[in-house]
C-alpha cells in the first residue's frame, strides 16, 4: 500500500499541457480524491494550490493530503503530508516536504534546491542524515513535476503509444527518469456526469505490489485544467481505484458532456 500512496500522490499532481500557452491552475485550486480498495471506501486525498516567496521568489505552494478514513483506518491508518514550493514564471522545485506515517511506517524529509550552485540537499530529518546531488537540467520534485506538465506540455504533440519522460529528485528513488505512455482519448462516466479524458500509463515496478510494469492507469481531462478524474491500479492482491470526489478554484470551466 505505501508505494501506491506514492504514485497516488505523483499521479493526482498530474496534467498534461495547457493550450495556448495559458496556464492551467492559479491559486486557490483544491482538488479532492475518495479512494476504494474494491468495496471499501478507504481514504481521501487533497492538493492545494496556495501562493508564497522564497527568497524574494514568487512561488506556488501545493500542499497533498491523505488520510484513511472510517473502517479502513483500523486496518491501515495514514496520514501524509507533502509540500512543494515551486516558481511561478519558470516552474523550478526550491523544496520539497514529504512527512507520512503509514501504518507505523514514518519519514520525515525535507529537499532543498540550490540552483545557484546546482545541487539539492535531502534532510532525512527521522534517520538524521543530509544526501548532496549534483542538479541535472529540468529536474522536479515528487509534486512539482506534474503542475510543470500541466503548462509546459501541449496536448496536441501527444502520440498515442508514446511515452514522455520526466527527470525527478526523490528520497527514495534518488534522481531517476518517470516515464508515462500516452493511450488515446476516453469518455469516463463520473459523479459529475460524463468527461472526456487523456488515458496514460505510469510505468510502475512489478513485484510485491503491483502486478505488472504497466498496473496503473491514470485519466486526465482534456479541457484547459487537465485535472486528473481518475486513477485505478491492478496490486498484486486486489484493486485499487481513486475517482475526483471534489473540486474548487478551477481556472477553467470544468467540461462536462452533455446527453
């Protein structure tokens, strides 16, 4: 389960390429997830999009949240933090939070770009010990990432069977390529009424969670906020799904289709 909290997180950060050059999200953004692991509705998670300054920087501050909920808490508790402070004009990480307890489980860890100097420092603050990396060109961290695709890739330069890559700054992984191939368009039938939706594929690592390579699958909107509507993953025991519960502060029109 904690992997998929993980990839929950990468994946609701999601969206692919605002039109026109116009941005996608503006403060004030919140998003809502309700999660199921086949009947029970185990957890919610949230992103917020705030606005900040670091060092005389203008940034945004996206917060993610994700807490079980009810039954499924007495089985599993968690309840995740994880911060990132990125610039508004270019996009570039200048910290990263990721503070979780999953079911004992607990890391505490901070990520500090220095792009002066070209490095970022990881503050394992539970383990006390600090990783130096050398910063490589159009790095992004775990939340960061995503809301930079969601300005900087075009929709219409996706090829369907095509992967983008991505380079990426994580405490558990290091610096490593995040990879998603692009399947064509879908209508989703959802509480909201019927969307249309970019179907990608995270590449996810088989083994003792996720049964294949290519487990997971993620459904992202196809108006201007590029939101993701869902995510579901086949795990090594059972299903896992998270459907978009809630929305506000949307700088576009959500589109839905009418009958």
């Amino acid at each position: 389960m904690r992997k998929f909290y993980i990839l929950l997180f990468l994946s609701l950060s999601l969206g692919v390429g605002a039109q026109d050059n116009a941005s996608a999200f503006k403060p004030g953004e919140w998003l809502k997830f309700r999660m199921h692991y086949g009947w029970l509705n185990a957890s919610y998670a949230t992103l917020q999009v705030n606005s900040d300054m670091i060092d005389g920087v203008p940034v945004y501050h996206v917060v993610g949240k994700g807490r079980t909920t009810g039954f499924a808490s007495i089985f599993f508790k968690v309840d995740d933090t994880y911060e990132s402070y990125f610039g508004k004009e270019d996009g570039r990480p200048y910290r990263f939070i990721r503070k979780i307890n999953e079911g004992g489980y607990k890391k505490d860890v901070e990520i500090i770009f220095d792009h002066d100097n070209d490095k970022a420092i990881l503050n394992d603050k539970k383990n006390k010990k600090k990783l130096n990396f050398t910063l490589q060109d159009s790095i992004q961290d775990l939340i960061s990432a995503f809301y930079y695709l969601r300005n900087n890739y075009n929709a219409k330069d996706l090829v369907e069977g095509e992967a983008i890559t991505l380079k990426m700054l994580y405490d558990d992984d290091g610096i490593f390529n995040f990879r998603l191939k692009y399947l064509g368009k879908e209508v989703l039938k959802t509480k909201y009424g019927k969307v249309e939706c970019h179907k990608f594929r995270p590449y996810v690592q088989s083994g003792r969670v996720f049964k294949e390579q290519e487990s997971l699958s993620l459904w992202v909107s196809t108006d201007k906020n590029r939101i993701p509507v869902r995510i579901k993953a086949d795990l090594a025991v059972g299903s896992i799904k998270a459907d978009l519960d809630g929305y506000n502060g949307l700088k576009h029109q959500f589109k839905i289709i009418m009958d």
